[in-house]
C-alpha cells in the first residue's frame, strides 16, 4: 500500500456524502477495499463487525460510502469511544438503573398516598426520570453489542446530558435524586 493509496482512501471516505466515486477499476478495488475497511474503524465510524457486509462488493461502494461519509458527518465531533472507561460496567449502571425505577415506584406511591404532596412528588419523579435517561445512556456507550457508531452517538448523548465537566472527569450525578432524601430522625 503506497502513500497516494491512502490518501485516495482518506479522500473517498471524508469527503461529503453526496460527492461522486470515481470509477474503481477491479484490480484497484481489493486494496482499495482494505483501506477503507481500516480507515473506517480507525475513524470510529465501522464497527469491525460491520466489515462482513459493508465494503464487501465494488458495486455497492457507492452505497456503502454515503453511509459512512455521513456517519463520519454526524460523529466528527463526538467523542471517541475509549471516553466509557470514565463511567461505571454495564452491571454497575443496570443496578442503578434498577434502583431509579424502584424509587420512582415509591415516589408515585408515595403521590397517590400524600396528594396534598402531589405537586412535590411529581418533581421528584421529573428529576428521577432525566436521570434516568442519563444513566440509560451510560448504558448504552457500555453495552459492547452495540456498533461503535450507536455507543459514541450515546457518548455524545451523555456528554450534553451531564455538561463537559462531568463528562470529562466521569463525575456523573447520582442515579435518583439524593437532594431530595431527607433525615430521618
């Protein structure tokens, strides 16, 4: 593989979804095919499990470089998908996860229970729930099943649920809304 070889591979994959493919000849495409393959795991744009059906066929090279030009579009400013190892296993986050939806039971009890509180509760229950779709996305960027493209699609997610500060030092919020607790006396 030559240099002029991997620029026109960069050149194919970063350029706008809609620009045209020049013809790639079939002695061109196994290298070719390869280089893109590469690149496009390297950018974070194909999973390598993807690479069993997308980039496969010369004839379907247009087709499959419109999907990842625009992937690449759509994530060029998402973060990478090394940023989970800040945030707690999928175990971990699926406890919390747990533990939100049995608090937000008891706080909906807890409405029906108290309505003169009624107003109160459903704050508490607000809070429980946009914390739960921030925990839900830590999920997510967690679950390795997942294409890398969904899991940095999450990160990106997460990052604009929880601010850049926390993003990036991995101190998330907790999972129910602690400020709420009160002493017991």
């Amino acid at each position: 593989m030559s240099v002029s070889e991997l620029f026109f591979a960069a050149a194919l994959m970063l350029a706008p979804p809609e620009a045209p493919i020049p013809p790639i000849s079939s002695e061109e495409w196994p290298d070719l095919q390869i280089q893109l393959c590469q690149l496009g795991v390297e950018l974070q744009i194909l999973d390598k499990r993807e690479a069993d059906f997308l980039l496969v066929k010369r004839e379907d090279l247009a087709t499959d470089l419109k999907l990842l030009r625009q992937r690449y579009a759509d994530l060029k400013d998402s973060p990478k998908v090394e940023d989970l190892n800040r945030f707690p296993n999928r175990e971990e986050v699926n406890a919390m996860l747990s533990f939100n939806r049995n608090y937000r039971g008891k706080m909906e009890a807890r409405m029906i229970s108290e309505p003169h509180k009624a107003d109160y509760y459903r704050g508490v229950i607000k809070e429980t729930d946009e914390l739960y779709q921030l925990w839900d996305s830590v999920r997510e960027v967690r679950s390795d099943f997942y294409y890398v493209s969904v899991r940095r699609q999450s990160l990106s997610k997460l990052k604009e649920r929880a601010g850049v500060a926390a993003f990036i030092t991995g101190q998330l919020p907790p999972c129910v809304p602690t400020w709420r607790f009160q002493e017991v006396k």
